[in-house]
C-alpha cells in the first residue's frame, strides 16, 4: 500500500508509539498516508482507538510475527 511517511516504532512500549503517532499525523496534510511499524501488541487496541478518537481513517493493518503495520489517512480539515 503507498503512503507517505513511516514512523518505525519498534522495539518502544506504551504510551510510545501513540504519542509518537500523534506528533507524526500533525506533520502530515490531509489525506496523506503514515505507515506505522511496532512490536507492541498494545497498539492493535491503541491505535484503531486513537484514529476513531480523532477522526483519522485506518485504512489498513497487519501483522507479521511479532510486527504489527499500520496505514493511516489523515482526516480532512473540518
């Protein structure tokens, strides 16, 4: 899937990778695409919650072992 940056949060536990997540969608515009890679298994709840918080689209996820990859729309402006 394409995207547009990638926040490689392996290896960090929570609250990381979400804060990380956080400061990374306010770099992006709207509709652009964040890859997101992680070990933590926290962020398959994390995650989708913090895109539906926040009105981003989690267009898709995957898990491979023990990484877990994440595609995020930005939401459009309001």
């Amino acid at each position: 899937m394409e995207y547009t940056a990638l926040l490689d949060a392996t290896g960090l536990l929570c609250p990381e990778p979400v804060m990380m997540l956080h400061a990374e969608m306010r770099k992006l515009s709207a509709q652009e695409v964040l890859k997101v890679i992680a070990t933590d298994p926290s962020t398959t709840r994390d995650i989708p919650k913090f895109c539906q918080f926040l009105g981003h689209r989690l267009l898709d996820q995957a898990q491979d072992g023990e990484t877990y990859f994440y595609w995020i729309e930005k939401k459009q402006k309001a």
